[in-house]
C-alpha cells in the first residue's frame, strides 16, 4: 500500500512476515485476501482459548506457554521497560516477568500514512511505539468523515484493549512519520500477564490472611491487594528503612525477623506478618526509625500511591498504631529499659493495655509533688478522659457512670493540695480505663452490635473509603456509614436544595461503593443468564439493561445494570449493601460452570471509581471533557470513551430519573474528573450526597434494594416484569421461573405502587389501610419530596387496591392520614432515548 496508499507495510514487520509467507502458501487467491483468512482462523484459535484474570480471559495453567526471544539493542529495552511503566496493566510485573515481555516483543515498522490499527477490526497485537509518532482517528457511529482524537509520540503505548476486553479496535490509528513499534501477539500477551497476575495472587492470599492488620478485609480486596504487592530481599544486618529517609512504600514482612531503631535505640521487633513503614506515608513526613534484618528477611511492599487507594479503611487503625509508636518513642526517651519489644496491634475500639498506660505515666507524671508536676498529672487525666469520652460517647448511656467516676476524680485531683489526694485521682482515673477495657466488648454487643448488623453499618474504624473521601471532607460533606462505607449524606446545600437542583441544573455523585464487575468468555452470557432474567443474548452489543438475580423461589436476591459489551464481555453494577452477597452467589455457581469446560471468567473492578453524573447539564458538561459525540450515546447505551484523558467506561443511565451518566473511572483518574465537571459547569452543577439521591430516586419511582425489593419480592410484585425477556419466559430456565411464571400468568396477590397522603411523611413498615380501615399492606418508602412539595411514598397493597385513584389511609405515629394510590413515576423522568 505504501505512503500513498495509506495502508499497512505488512513486509516490513517482523510478525506479518510470518503473516506473508503463510498466505503465500495459502493455494488460490490474492495474497491480502489470505492474509485476511489467516487473520480470521487466528482470530477463531484465539477465541478458542478460556479467559479469565484481569481481563477476564480463563487462564488454567494447563496451557503451555513457551518464550520467545526476539534480540534487540539495550537502548531499546530501556525504551520498552519505560513504557511498561505507563501502562496499568504492566507496571506491576516483577523484574522476571518484566524482561519475559521484554525479549518477547517484536519490532514492526510502518511508514508515514499507513494504519497501524484499524476502527471495528479484530485486535491481535498490543504496541510500544519506539520511534516515530501517530494520529488516533474515530469515525463516530453514524457518520462517515473520522475526527483526529489524540497523538502519540514515542514511549506511549497502545492497543491493550481490544486484547483485555475481547472488543474490536475502538479507533484508527495512523501513522504521521516512519515509525518503529515493539508488539506483543495476544498469546503472548495473554499467557504472559495472566499468568503472572494468578500465580502472584495465589501466592499471596494465603499469607495475606495471617496478616493481623488484614483481617479484616475480605477476599476480594486480599485479592487487590495481592496484585500489586513487590517482593523484596534482605540479607541480615541489612537496612530496609533509614530514619530520616522520605517514606515512599509500606511493608509486611512475610519471611524472617528484623527490629526498628529510634536514635539508636531498640523501639520495636518484627516477626512474619507484621508490617511497617505506613507512618511516614500517612503523614508524609521522614521515616521515624531504622528498621534492619535481623535474619534473612523476604519482604513485600506497596507504594505510595497503592497504599493509600488500597488501604484506605484501615486508616484509624493505622494511625492508632502512630500512636503507639510515639508513647514507645517518649518512653525510650526516659528508660528504653522499660520499653516493650513490640506493641501489640490494637483492634478498632480497644482501650490500651496496661503497658500503653504505664508507659504515658513513666513519661509524663514524676514523682516529687512539684507545680509542674501538678500540671504534668492534670494533663494526663484530661487526656485520659477526652479519650475516654471518644470511645464511649457511641456505647450507650451505660457507660457514663464510668465517665462521671472519671470526672469527679479529675476534680478532686485538681482541687486536692496533698500528693495522697491527687495520686488517689490517678489511681481512680486508671481503675476507670481498665473497667471501661473489661466492659466495653459487653456494652459493645449490647448497645451497639445489633444495630449496626440491622442497618448494615460498620464502627468507624472499619468503614471503607472512596478514592474521594478527602476530597468530600474539604468540600463540607457530612460523612455517615454506610453499607460498610464512609459516604457524603450532604453537603453545605440542605438535601431539599440539592435535589431541586438535580432536577435544574445537575448533581455529580460519587457512588464508587458500588461494585463494578466483568464477565468474559463465550459462556458469560449464558452463565449470566443462569443467575438473572434479562434476555441478554438478544441485547444490541453496547447497550444495557436493569435485571434481577431471583432465587429458587422466585424472590430477588438483588437488582443489577447489566451492559452486554460484546457478545463476550459483560459489564455490570451490583449494590454496595449486597456486593459480598452477589459476589457469593455468583462464584458458587462459577465454578461448578467452569468445571464442566464453560469459558467464563470475572475481574472486580475494584480498581475503578464510580462516578454519576445527572441532570440537565449532564451532557452538555460531559462533551466538554471528551472528544466523543455525546449527542450520538443513547439512555442505556454504554461506551469506551476517553474523558479528561482518562480511559472511562461510560454508560448512560442513572438513579435520579434525569439524564445522566454513570462513569467508571481508574482511580488515579477520579478526583481530576470530578474537579473537572464542577469546574466545567461553571458551579452549576454541585456535589450531592445520598440524602438528595434517595429524594430523586423515590420521586423517580425506582426501587430500594432492602426496603422496596427483597428476597421475598418477586420482580412480579414489585412491577419490574418487563425486565424478563419473551425468550427467558418461553425457556424458563432462570431461578424460581416457575413461581414467576405462574405470577405472570394469574397475577400476584401483591403489587408495589406509589401512594400519596397528609399528615407526616410515611416512612417504612407504615401501615397501609383501605378506606373501611382494613389493613392492606405497608410502606416501603417515603418521605418529603422536595420538588412536588407534598408526602410521596412506595409500598406494597393487596391487589385490587392497587390501581391509581384507589382511595387509601396510612398510619404514622398512630395517626391515621387520608391519601390515595399514586402512578409512578412522581416526577416525569428525562431519559434521553433514541428516536
């Protein structure tokens, strides 16, 4: 084709001269049309290959993978190891499995003009541009003429994912002067970084659970965890850490023995699973201490910016651990004798063992009655009682007995002139910690377990956090838990101001606690529909769907967007409340799938945030960060698009009843998108928290997963039947199909309906009364709806109450208010929906 031609110099790489010579040998017709065969039978064995990982492509370990080795200068490697690093999906290899794809790659060459990749074309190979630069075109659906998106210079990279997610090349890539490219075939790159990614996470996980500190995350973010861990080597007397140095990794240590030096002096001692190194990046400030190889010593470690995405919940325990660090530190100070060999770790809510305690009075309280002393002794108790007064605020009022005892000692200590009284005071004050430390597990179980196991809550200590939290706490959010996370209910705007202004101008959500998932293989679909009742199979590819995991009974397990991005990639969002659930659920029935030699793998996406965009300058604001004709994306339609640069997953659709989107974003990505869409509407629109959401989604009509749908709730009775597809319905092969079915066919003896009455706002499991007073169902949903300006609520009613108009009574408080069945939406909704 040459330079004129525009297309591609296949003589000239490496690969496609293996590509050449076959078609050559291929009997009858013109060689580009056998080298398009050829690509076709590849194209098939590859297709034949299980996937998993994380690109979701099944990787066994049966299958043998044998290195190549294509010699080329150092220069180049170096290029090619600098490139590695920019990509997210190669940075984490090891030094091993580095130089592996280092020496695997090819050299191909293309000329000024011609493609090196083209738009909807298979993709085989994934590129490290060496030399030269090139142009990325799209050709919008619907439109002929492509718009030139981004350029590449070299070092860049490109091509991976095509080959992660099994999807035609999204965009054209051309070549604007000879360059020189390195390729990696997608057998190679698959066996490579498969590989690597399972063997390292099977070789961690298990060490990971001995890890105190983890015990508390579940398998699913060991599993992070695991793929991003490095491992390194010490020889004994070796240093790890030098105090002073600027602190850029955190480190468990998995072999060996090794202790820390303060000023050189011996604070701590580290055996198998302990871990340091985390105070220098919670604080970015110098190492606090030495720490050296006692004996030969295998560490791993995790960067900086790793650290702080991937442990962001265990941050108070983190700090508390500071903490310990620093009464060890002004211990050592005074008599390093009497410091402990190693402080145990304190789980969330613990008072400190008596060593903490006596280690804070050696330091602080001498013993001659001096005026400082005094001072010295009041210190203490006050902050003895701050501290108490933390952690027992939220255990119920049984424990201020403990505080009054507290601070009536502090008083007489202070008011006190002889030394007897004000030793009596402390002695009192340490009683009273030990007693709180004796109780507070009881109290705990008593006041405060049985609520957070009902509202799905966690301690604060153990709540999670979004790529966004600092980002909240700057900008007034009123964080509360929620579903296991530290969310934003609101912010400085009251929730009836966000919500109208959803409903005018735009909200910007941040809802990355939910669980973002991906099903690869030629099975996913079918092992999908197994689980749910859309009629997937029969989606256009780029579109997307609400359904519903239903159980043997017919009840919904949880609700769930599905996006069928190919016919063998399957994208979808699960509720934070129900992600351990789901992802239970859906591996128990993976595995006896993939055992009978069904290709179908997952990745959770957890390292993406999720964003939600919605209101009427939802779109106009997003085209402003994408090259993309926003115009041209329909309500469900899903696409791979780049936004602020970022490489997004962009679906649109919402929880509000507006037009917006929901985005998927690489965590490192997150914070500049959402400081980029505020800025880009000019302030209008605004960060809203869950409180507005809830408002917009029930003045939406849309459902609650555990107040309007439960497992006794078949999608019948809560109204969604036109999420089961006729082909789901003539097969009956999904979950409780029978019981659905039968629904369908004579009706169900319940449906969920909108409802609206005076008085108070209903709330759930208010009754639901017919106008003779009989009780015919309850609320599931209610409140004030902002935007109507009146009482708004869904529940469930016996049928033959339920149509519009139906007069009814609802009970709040023991008072009874006159109202009437309502049709949802309550407010119209404003999806943008193809023509």
């Amino acid at each position: 084709m040459g330079s004129s031609g525009g297309g591609r110099d296949i003589s000239m790489g490496v690969a496609d001269m293996k590509l050449k010579a076959k078609a050559k040998s291929l009997a009858g017709g013109p060689i580009d049309k056998n080298i398009q065969i050829i690509r076709q039978r590849d194209r098939s064995k590859t297709m034949s290959i299980r996937r998993t990982g994380v690109s979701a492509e099944v990787f066994t370990g049966d299958e043998k993978f044998e290195k190549k080795i294509v010699e080329k200068s150092e220069e180049a490697k170096k290029r090619i190891r600098a490139c590695f690093l920019k990509s997210y999906l190669l940075e984490h290899l090891d030094k091993e499995q580095t130089e592996t794809v280092v020496e695997a790659v090819e050299e191909v060459r293309f000329k000024e003009n011609d493609i090196i990749i083209q738009q909807g074309e298979p993709g085989e190979y994934f590129y490290l541009l060496e030399q030269g630069a090139a142009e990325v075109w799209i050709t919008k659906e619907g439109e002929t003429k492509p718009i030139m998106v981004k350029q590449y210079t070299a070092g860049d990279s490109f091509g991976e994912l095509a080959l992660l997610y099994n999807a035609p090349r999204a965009a054209t890539v051309k070549a604007t002067t000879d360059c020189v490219l390195w390729a990696v075939d997608r057998n190679t790159f698959r066996a490579i970084l498969m590989t690597s990614t399972q063997e390292k996470r099977n070789l961690y996980e298990e060490f990971l659970k001995e890890v105190p500190l983890l015990k508390s995350l579940d398998k699913y973010e060991r599993s992070a965890i695991a793929d991003v861990l490095q491992p390194e080597y010490f020889n004994p007397q070796q240093v790890i850490i030098v105090e002073g140095a600027k602190g850029d990794k955190f480190f468990v240590l998995e072999e060996g023995e090794a202790e820390a030096r303060s000023q050189g002096k011996v604070v701590m001692k580290y055996k198998r699973g302990d871990y340091f190194g985390e105070l220098a990046l919670l604080n970015d400030a110098p190492r606090a201490a030495t720490i050296t190889a006692l004996t030969k010593c295998k560490v791993v470690s995790i960067e900086r910016e790793q650290f702080k995405r991937l442990l962001g919940k265990l941050e108070d325990i983190l700090h508390r651990k500071k903490e310990d660090y620093e009464k060890v530190n002004a211990a050592v100070a005074v008599s390093p004798e009497d410091a402990p060999a190693q402080l145990p770790d304190l789980p969330p809510g613990a008072a400190p063992s008596a060593p903490s305690a006596s280690v804070s009075e050696t330091s602080t309280v001498p013993s001659s009655p001096t005026k400082d002393n005094v001072r010295g002794r009041v210190v203490l108790v006050v902050v003895l009682r701050l501290w108490l007064v933390a952690r027992i605020v939220h255990l119920g009022s049984s424990s201020i007995g403990i505080v009054s005892s507290c601070r009536l000692e502090e008083r007489k200590g202070r008011e006190a002139s002889g030394e007897a009284r004000r030793e009596e005071g402390a002695s009192m004050m340490r009683r009273a910690t030990c007693q709180w430390a004796a109780s507070a597990k009881q109290l705990a179980e008593r006041a405060v377990a049985p609520q957070l196991q009902r509202r799905g809550y966690a301690d604060q200590s153990t709540l999670k956090k979004t790529v966004l939290y600092d980002f909240h706490v700057e900008n007034g959010g009123k964080m509360v838990p929620f579903a296991g996370w530290s969310m934003p209910i609101q912010y400085k705007d009251s929730i009836m101001d966000s919500t109208t202004n959803c409903r005018s101008h735009g909200s910007l959500f941040d809802v990355s606690h939910m669980c973002g998932l991906s099903l690869k293989g030629k099975d996913a679909i079918p092992f999908l529909e197994s689980l749910v009742v859309a009629d997937i199979a029969s989606l256009p590819n780029g579109t997307g769907t609400l359904s519903v995991f239903t159980n043997d009974k017919g009840g919904v397990i949880d609700d769930t967007v599905i996006t069928k991005v190919t016919d063998e990639h399957i994208y979808m969002v699960v509720n934070a409340g129900c992600r351990d659930k789901d992802l239970e659920h859906m591996e128990n029935h993976l595995k006896p799938f993939q055992q009978k030699g069904k290709d179908v793998g997952w990745h959770i996406h957890d390292e993406r945030s999720l964003l939600a965009i919605q209101g009427p300058l939802a779109a106009p604001t997003l085209q402003k960060l994408t090259n993309a004709d926003v115009s041209q994306i329909y309500f469900a339609d899903f696409k791979f698009l780049d936004v602020n640069g970022a490489a997004c997953y962009v679906t649109r659709t919402g929880y509000t009843g507006e037009d917006g989107f929901e985005i998927s974003v690489p965590h490192e990505n997150a914070v500049d998108l959402t400081k980029a869409f505020l800025e880009k509407s000019d302030g209008q629109i605004r960060m809203t928290g869950l409180g507005a959401r809830d408002s917009l989604r029930l003045e939406a009509g849309l459902c609650l997963y555990g107040n309007d749908l439960e497992q006794h709730i078949t999608p019948i009775e809560a109204g969604l039947a036109w999420t089961i597809g006729k082909r789901r319905r003539a097969e009956a092969n999904f979950p409780g199909a029978q019981v659905i079915l039968q629904q369908l066919k004579d009706g169900p003896t319940k449906r969920r309906v909108g409802l609206s009455a005076g008085g108070a706002p209903a709330r759930s499991h208010a009754e639901i009364l017919d106008a003779s007073g009989k009780v015919i169902g309850e609320v599931t949903s209610g409140g004030y709806s902002p935007c109507l300006k009146k009482n708004i609520a869904m529940g469930y009613v016996e049928t033959g109450n339920h149509k519009a108009g139906t007069p009814i009574q609802v009970v709040v408080r023991g008072r009874t208010s006159a109202g009437a069945i309502t049709k949802m939406p309550f407010v119209p909704t404003t999806y943008y929906k193809k023509p």
